[in-house]
C-alpha cells in the first residue's frame, strides 16, 4: 500500500462522518475509527523495513519550481510518531464516543479530530521541509477548529484564537528559517538539507536561522515564554486535550527540534538556548501545575513541564540524551492521555474538575481510581513504571553535562527541583481527588463510568507497567532507528529497569521525599502564589491584543486623511526620492545594445499616442471627450504591436479597446456627461511636477532595459513551442501550455470580477438621465434603421471569423481569447443596435452558466492530464487524417481554449446584458413607444 495513504486517509475521511451525520453514533464513530486502523495496518507493512534501517520513501511533483514536491519518507523518527499518532488516536476516538453529549456534533468533532490526525501525519512523515510547514499551518487550523469546538463558550473561543495567534506567529518565523536553510543547502529535500549540515552551520546565516527555526518550535511546544496558550486550550473537550497533549500538536515542536538536530545542533548556541528554554520551561510548567485547582489544568501545566524536560534533553545533544528524550516522548504520550481521559472520567461522573471539591472518590469510583495511581505513578516517576526509567536517564543526563563550566553544577540540581515538583502534582492530583476525606455532595453521584470508556486508560496503564517491566522487548527496536534518524548515526539502545546503585537513582530518592514534603507544605505555596492571582495569561493576552488594534486604528487614523490624491502623491514622492538620484546620469543608465532608427510612421505614432494622452488628462472633466481620446491610445498602441510584428497582441488589443470603451461608455450613461473642477491651480501645479518626475523615471528605466543586453526567454519558447505543445503560434502555446496555469488564474479572477458586477449591478439603482445631451427623450429615441442592418449582416460574419480566429489560433495568430471578444464584440452591436429586449426575445442564454462552464472546461482540461500521470495543464497532441480535410493537427489545448472562449463571452455579455437591464429597468414607458 502506497505511503502517502497514511496521509491522506484521515484528511479525506474527515469527510465520512459528515456523509453519514444521520446515522446513529455508534455508526459514525465505527466509521471514523477505521481510518487510523487502516493507516496502522499500512503503517505495519513497512515497520520490518524500517526497523531493518531502511527508510521508504515516495514523492509527487507538486510545485517543482518552487523545490516544494509531496515527498514523504518512513525513517525511524517518522515511524514512532506516527506509530502514536494512530495508536493513541485510535484510543482518543473510541474514548470520544462515550464523552461527548448527546447535544454535541460528533460528525463535526470528528471530521475535525481527523483533518487534526492527517495534519500531524504530514508534519512527522514529509522528507520535503517546505511541505512540512504546509502540515505545520494545517495544525494550526485544525487545532484551531477542536478548541473551538464548542464555540458557544467564551472560554473556548478566546484559547483558540490564542492557540492559533502564538502558533501562527511562530509558523512565519519557522517558514522564514525553513527558506534560508533550503537556500544554503541547495534545495529542500531533507536528504539535500542533512548532506549541508557542516555547511549551514558554518554559514553567515546560521544564527538568523536558528533563532527562526527554534521560535516555531517554542510556539508549538509551549516552551517559556510561550507556555501561556497552553492552558487556556483545556477549553477544548478532553479528549481533545488528551489527544493535543499527548502525541500531537505540542509535540510537533519536540519533533521539529529532533528531526533538525542533525543539521542545527552540536553548537554552543544551540546547547545554550534549547538547554535553559527547556530547564526554565520545566521548572515554571512544574510549579504552576501544583498550584491548580483544576485537574485539565493541573495536567497541562504538566504538559509544559515534560515538554521543557524533552527540549532541554535535546539541547544537550549527546546521544544518550537524544535516547532519554525519544524515550521520554513515548512513555509522556501514553501516561498523559490516560490521565487527561481519567480527568474527563472524573469530570463527565462527577459534573466538576475542581479540586478543591472532589474528595474520597475511592470508595465510589475504584476502577477508575486504580487506573489514575498507576497513570500518575507514571508521570511521577515511580517504579516500576515507564516515567521512572525516562526520567532517571534525564537525571543521569543532567548529571554527565558540562558545557556551563563551572556553572554545570546548577542543572543537576535543578532538574532535581523539577523532579520533586513532578512527584508533589502527581500525588496531589490522587491524594486530593480519590481520598482526603470523605466524599462531599457534587453536582452527580460519581461512580464508575462505563466499561468501554475505561478501556483507553486501561490500555495505556498496561503499556506503562509493560515498558517499565520489559522496556527491551517493547522500545528499544524503535528507539534504536529513531535515536539514529535523530544522531545522523547508528544507534544501539540499552534500557533496563534497574542500574543498581548510582547518582541518579540517589536523585530519583531525593526527588520522591521532596515531592512528598513539598505536597505537604502546599498550602505555604498557595499563600505565597495569591499575590499574583490578579494575573491571567488569557486576559493579558487580550489586553496585548486590543492594544495592537488600538495602536494600529490611531496609526491608520493619523494615515488615513480620506484624500486618494494625497496618498498617491506619499507613494510617487517617495518613489522619486529613492530613484531620482541613482537614475540622474543618463551615461549610467544607458547600455551598450545598438538603438533602432527612428522612422517617420514610428514618429507619427508617438506624436498621436502622446497628444491622445495629454488631451486624455487636459479634457478629463468633459467625461465623453476624455473617453475618446483614451480610446485613441489604445488604437495607437494596438498599432504599435502590429508595426512590431506582434499580431497577436495587436488583435487582442484592438478588439478589448473596442469591448471596454463600449462598456464605459454604457457606464458613463449614468454619471454626468461633465465634472466640475475639483483641483485648485497649486494642486495642478504639484501634479504636474510630480507626473513629470514620475514619467521622466519611468522613460529612463525602459531606456536603461531596451538599451542593456539580456538574454530573452523568448529563445526558450520558439524552440520549443512546436516540440513541446505542438503549436507554431508561440504567443498562444504559452497562454495554453507553458503559462496555462497563470491563464486559468486570469478566467477564474475575469469570471469572478463578472459575477462579482453582476450582483451590484442587479440590485443598484443609479440615477438615470431623462434626455440625451441634446434635450431628446430616451424614450422617443428609435434605433436606427442601417445600425440595425448592418449589426444583423455582421453578426453571423463575426461568427464565421470568431470560429476561423479560434480554430487556427495554436499555429497562427488567433486563440480562444481573440475569438471570444470579437463574439461578444459582434453581440455588443446588437445589443447597442436592437436594444436589450430585442436580444433576450431571440438569444436567451444564462452568460452566467456559460461563463462558469468555460471555467470548469479549462480546469477538467487540466486534471485530466493527472490521469496519464503528467502535470496539471501538460498538452498532448498530435495528427490525425480527416477526409476532405486531410491532415490535421488536434491538441488538447484547443478544449483549454475553449473554456477561455467562453469565459471571456460570458463574462463580457454579462456585464454588458446588466448594463442594459438597468436601462430598461428605469426606462419610463409610454403608450405608443
């Protein structure tokens, strides 16, 4: 099975639970949960070879000219987080099933868990740096979505918005790091990136990288300063908290930090940063999560804690210390989604998380309370579990450390702190909830929940004690490919329960007896932390937020004064501030390319092109005049193409000119035929002064391009235009061929800009003159006799040339473009000569339709090349003998130009058809008209 269905399974069954919103809800999550299951049995195909130290790998061209290609790869890091994305998302689906109230929308919530699972997928499987940010901004969304999952709550809505600003921000500095690593390493394969380790290291930019790189991590994995978001996401629904915080989202900053180590690692300023970001982040994680009443919040101000405690293990970088933090990653997912899910038990029984209400569960609640020690041990430290075993390798870690000099002794000590900070939350978290008392009055009598709700927890409790137990039989293959995925070199993993009598079992001692004394001193903590209970991260971070705005509304207030004219000016005087100097000596400028000779018609044509402009800007307020002589620049320029042997775009231009001064023309029917002065005689004088500078720096840089030899692209083209895309009209080859994607671009935005005319056309009433310039009613105004003759004999001319315009366009002048503006030209003229009901009794066609089926014709044309397996829009062609005809050529490209043919008609005919609706639609009828 192909690997990148790992990927795209759950992205696209996010869709199966929407399908099937009306079926029952074991139904819906039976569904749901087959994706992970099918992606695990995939996943299993592979895990011999990769075990083996091979690493599959598989990629599609996407945007090559941009190096970003759907590559993905399996290699040891990539095989253990996707083992626990799936795994662990399997456990958090059926867990969901139970926990969600009949009054939540689980095809919602589940689609949304899916995009969440195949977003996580793609970041831990691309082998292409660019695509892996694409997953990382995906997370971001989709984490987005599951916070906000019940957004009636403001709570939910402000975490999120808080999850998605810091995640966010972080993501842009982590793109901008991500493009300066691919520009020093040559590209943004990871094999291409990893074989340029010693040369990014060494570079200029090595450091600007790096700062980049690590605040997308620290973002992501709420390391401190960024560890405020963190908590306000318990807004989210528990299972989505559990699945947040154990093996997704926050982990996908661990991640990033390990699958970079190879290439921005072994380096002071790494071990220096990653180091202390990690040891603080710990400590502050450690302490708050003891002062928390609420038990989500307790478990995510652990969350930080172990996460600092992972990035300070990779920020010292030996390959022990690599080993503790992907051990450490493995037995943190499986304790704290157990725990967040025994959180939820609690808080779905009891109808409450606060601490300082619960009390004596044991009695009531034995099964799950059972499950919650052995969890909580875990997360402890505690042997014969998994966390005891990481968490001695940290301190051992700590211990061997000695890049501080003669400040290493600090960090032992420390992570010591951390450690016992670790064991006092922990039993608080069982002491205070499942004994302390007697039981008290809650909102429900707490019992058990059901069987099936506790077999998530169950299965992860196992996986602790199993690992604890027998961590060789049951990690240490995994660890092995992912420590050496990590090293850049092979690794050979050793882990055992017991290491007899040593440094860091005597810290682990330590740690235990402090937890314990520092849980029993607590209530001196929560003296002390209520001085500071005014401060929340969550209303900080909106004040910061609403100050932003504030600051940027009086920034824009100063700014906006409202006067177009002005702006305008800021932005030409500034342009002639920065150019003016470097383009005042024309000696410079001037290159060495010989200069044409000015012949008498090219100077007649500048004459007319420069008079019709100036005369376009003089007579501007009599609107008509100015229009026409507007007009005459586009003639003159349409001229121009065809003096330089460009009939293509001359045709192209002479028939817009023709379309849009009519267009206009039909708009300026609705505005007053003149304007009055609107610019006193200083103003016009600063214009003209400003146009002088603008259009002198504008004639000195096409000066310097048309005088300084380059090397034209166009040589590209002609060679390959016939080869390539079986045409000899180059200009036409390239709209259809090389360039279509860009042409579909400019249909879809030409398609839009109509529809988008069409609905404030269809709703405006603009004031409608009762007379022609000459005091002649509108309505006494008959269509003249030879315009409508003329406009009936031409109609089906321009058919017969619009089709021998499109039909020969791939080999000589021509194409869908030309051909559909000279139809809707010829349609024009009848709807100017016949008037607007005229044409709809005799050509009723929905140009809406038209121009959205000519869209869908050009995109169908360009997916159907995916299936021969070539890139979007690739062309075939070839040659075919007709009868009568004899040879002929036939492309693909011709269905391509087909839908720009009718996108253009339609786009045109409808904003034209509006325009005349509009005139019908005020038009005062009278009896005998």
């Amino acid at each position: 099975m192909n690997l990148l269905f790992i990927i795209f399974a759950p992205f696209f069954g996010a869709l199966l639970p929407l399908l099937f919103k009306q079926a029952s809800r074991p139904t819906k999550t039976g569904i749901t949960l087959l994706v992970p299951i099918f992606c695990l049995i995939v996943l299993f195909q592979y895990l011999p070879a990769t075990l083996a130290g091979e690493v599959p790998k598989q990629m599609v061209e996407w945007l090559p000219g941009i190096g970003l290609d759907f590559a993905v790869r399996l290699d040891g890091l990539s095989l253990l987080f996707v083992g626990l994305i799936l795994g662990i998302g399997v456990l958090i689906i059926g867990y969901a099933h139970y926990y969600l109230s009949s009054d939540d929308d689980e095809s919602r919530f589940y689609a949304c868990l899916l995009l969440f699972m195949s977003s996580m997928l793609g970041i831990v499987m691309a082998d292409n740096i660019l695509l892996m940010w694409v997953f990382w901004e995906l997370t971001s969304i989709s984490s987005f979505l599951l916070i906000g999952y019940w957004f009636h709550s403001s709570d939910a809505r402000r975490g999120a918005r808080m999850a998605l600003a810091t995640t966010g921000a972080g993501g842009l500095a982590l793109l901008a790091g991500l493009l300066i690593i691919g520009h020093i390493a040559g590209g943004y394969q990871l094999d291409t990136v990893f074989a340029a380790a010693d040369q990014i290291k060494a570079h200029a930019y090595y450091v600007p990288a790096l700062i980049l790189v690590l605040l997308g991590a620290f973002t992501k994995s709420a390391q401190f300063p960024f560890q405020f978001w963190l908590p306000h996401a318990m807004a989210a629904p528990t299972p989505v908290s559990a699945y947040l915080h154990s093996a997704t989202m926050v982990k996908a900053g661990i991640f990033l930090l390990a699958r970079f180590h190879p290439v921005l690692a072994e380096t002071e300023l790494w071990f220096t940063l990653v180091t202390l970001t990690g040891l603080i982040t710990m400590l502050v994680g450690a302490y708050f999560a003891l002062l928390k009443h609420d038990l989500k919040g307790l478990l995510a101000f652990s969350t930080v804690s172990h996460l600092g405690l992972i990035c300070m293990l990779l920020g010292i970088g030996t390959q022990a210390a690599v080993i503790a933090a992907l051990f450490h990653i493995i037995n943190h997912a499986l304790f704290k989604a157990a725990l967040f899910m025994t959180a939820g038990i609690i808080d779905h029984e009891s109808g409450t998380r606060d601490m300082r209400k619960l009390q004596g569960l044991m009695s009531l609640m034995p099964i799950t309370a059972t499950l919650a020690m052995i969890v909580a041990a875990s997360m402890a430290g505690i042997p014969p579990f998994n966390g005891f075993m990481s968490k001695e390798l940290f301190l051992d870690q700590a211990l061997q450390q000695h890049l501080f000099g003669g400040l290493s002794w600090f960090i032992p000590i420390l992570a010591t702190v951390g450690a016992m900070l670790s064991v006092a939350y922990s039993i608080r978290f069982i002491h205070d909830v499942f004994f302390n008392g007697d039981y008290k009055e809650l909102p429900k009598k707490p019992h058990d929940p059901p069987r099936m709700m506790s077999v998530p927890v169950a299965v992860l409790g196992f996986l602790c004690i199993a690992i604890g137990v027998a961590p060789m039989t049951m990690v240490s293959g995994i660890l092995d490919q992912a420590a050496a995925a990590v090293t850049g070199s092979p690794v050979e993993v050793k882990l055992s329960l017991w290491h007899g009598f040593n440094m860091p079992l005597l810290m682990s001692a330590v740690a235990v007896v402090g937890g314990i004394l520092i849980y029993l001193s607590r209530d001196q903590l929560f003296t002390f932390n209520r001085q500071f209970d005014g401060q929340d991260a969550k209303h900080n971070f909106e004040r910061l937020v609403q100050k932003a705005s504030d600051a940027a509304a009086n920034f824009y207030d100063r700014l906006d004064t409202g006067s177009l004219q002005r702006y305008i000016a800021f932005v030409l005087i500034s342009v002639i501030v920065v150019l003016l100097p470097s383009l005042s000596d024309l000696s410079v400028v001037t290159g060495g390319k010989p200069q044409l000779p000015v012949d008498m018609v090219s100077m007649v044509g500048a004459i007319i092109l420069i008079s019709a402009a100036f005369a376009t800007a003089t007579l501007h307020r009599n609107r008509f005049v100015m229009l026409m002589m507007l007009s005459v620049v586009g003639l003159v320029v349409s001229l121009a193409f065809a003096h330089f042997s460009a009939p293509d775009l001359a045709m192209t231009q002479l028939v817009v000119e023709v379309v849009s001064i009519i267009l206009m023309i039909l708009a300026l029917f609705f505005m007053p035929q003149k304007t009055s002065r609107a610019s006193s005689g200083h103003r016009v004088f600063r214009d003209i002064i400003i146009a002088s500078f603008i259009g002198g720096i504008v004639a000195t840089l096409n000066f310097a391009i048309l005088t300084s030899p380059f090397e034209s692209i166009s040589d590209f083209f002609l060679a390959n235009a016939k080869s390539g895309g079986g045409g000899t009209n180059v200009v036409n080859v390239i709209l259809v061929d090389f360039r279509g994607f860009d042409t579909l671009g400019e249909i879809t935005v030409l398609a839009i800009a109509a529809a988008g005319i069409h609905k404030l056309l269809n709703k405006l009433k603009p004031f409608m003159p009762s007379s022609d310039i000459d005091g002649r009613p509108w309505h006494r105004i008959r269509h003249p006799l030879m315009l409508t003759t003329v406009a009936n004999i031409i109609l089906p001319m321009a058919m017969v040339v619009a089709a021998y315009i499109f039909l020969r366009g791939h080999n000589l002048p021509g194409g869908g473009f030309i051909a559909g503006l000279i139809v809707a030209s010829a349609m024009i003229l009848q709807y100017i000569a016949n008037g607007v009901d005229w044409m709809k009794e005799r050509f009723s066609v929905n140009y809406q339709s038209l121009m959205s089926f000519g869209v869908l014709i050009a995109a169908l044309t360009g997916l159907g090349s995916w299936l021969f397996g070539k890139p979007f829009l690739t062309s075939w062609f070839t040659y075919l003998n007709w009868p009568v005809v004899g040879k002929f050529e036939f492309a693909t490209a011709l269905l391509f130009d087909l839908g720009v043919f009718l996108t253009v008609v339609g786009a045109t005919m409808m904003i034209l058809s509006n325009f005349g609706k509009m005139t019908t639609r005020h038009r005062p009828t009278h009896e005998g008209h």
